[in-house]
C-alpha cells in the first residue's frame, strides 16, 4: 500500500483536487481511494486507484466545485502557477473532465479510461473526442 502511494499519491491527489476544486476535500477523496483500491485487486493498480478516485470524488464532490477549483490556484495543478488549459477543464461536464483527467492527465490507455468510467472504448471515446472540441 506504502508502495502504491509513494508511486501514483501525487497524481491521484491532482487528480481529486481537480474533479472537486477544494484541497483539503481532495485530500480526503485521495485517502478514501487507496482505501477502496486496497480492497481489490482485480485490476491494473493505477486503473483501480483511479476508479477508487473518481468514486470518491462522487462522494466529496460539493455543489460549489467548479467556482472553488478556479480559485484553488496551487501547486498541485501546475506547479508554480495554475495552467489557463485548468479553466477550460473545469468547465467541462463531470464525466467529460473525468475522461481527459484520466486520459490526457494521468496518461492512461484507452481501454483502461475506458475501464475507470465503467464505460465502452466506443464511449469514452465519444468523451474525449466531445471534451477536446469544446476546449478547442
């Protein structure tokens, strides 16, 4: 579990702040994942833990995330400051942004977004391709 957090930690912790735009609700989102991840292990790790993520991130997610996410400019999103591509992202529809985090963010595979979404190849295609023309 240590080696599982010192490894993806980071990244899911980007991952959460950017789904709810609030660090220390991240904070906890990102802990409750390795928590639901450690109790499977039927899956690639880093598309098990992003599952886990995005589930919690449902739970914590508060009404007011977008607004909050726009004004959470920290070293967690872009290192010294918060990328204007972050704005357009939070704009994006929850299951649209969970997509790219997941893809573009986090680098995984099609199958394996695919996967994490609880969703066909052919949709989170669909997603990407959906997301990325309204961030064009």
């Amino acid at each position: 579990m240590r080696q599982l957090m010192e490894e993806y930690g980071t990244a899911i912790l980007r991952l959460c702040l950017m789904m709810l735009g609030d660090e220390p609700t991240a904070h906890r989102a990102a802990q409750r994942a390795f928590m639901l991840a450690a109790r499977q292990s039927n899956t690639p790790a880093l598309t098990q833990i992003a599952r886990a993520a995005l589930r919690a991130c449902r739970r914590y997610a508060p009404q007011a995330a977008l607004l909050r996410f726009v004004r959470a400019r920290s070293s967690f999103v872009s290192g010294e400051e918060a990328n204007p591509l972050c704005g357009a992202v939070a704009l994006l529809p929850r299951r649209e942004r969970a997509a790219v985090l997941l893809h573009d963010y986090l680098g995984l595979t099609l199958p394996q977004t695919a996967a994490a979404l609880h969703v066909s190849r052919r949709r989170a295609s669909r997603l990407l391709r959906r997301s990325h023309s309204r961030m064009a």
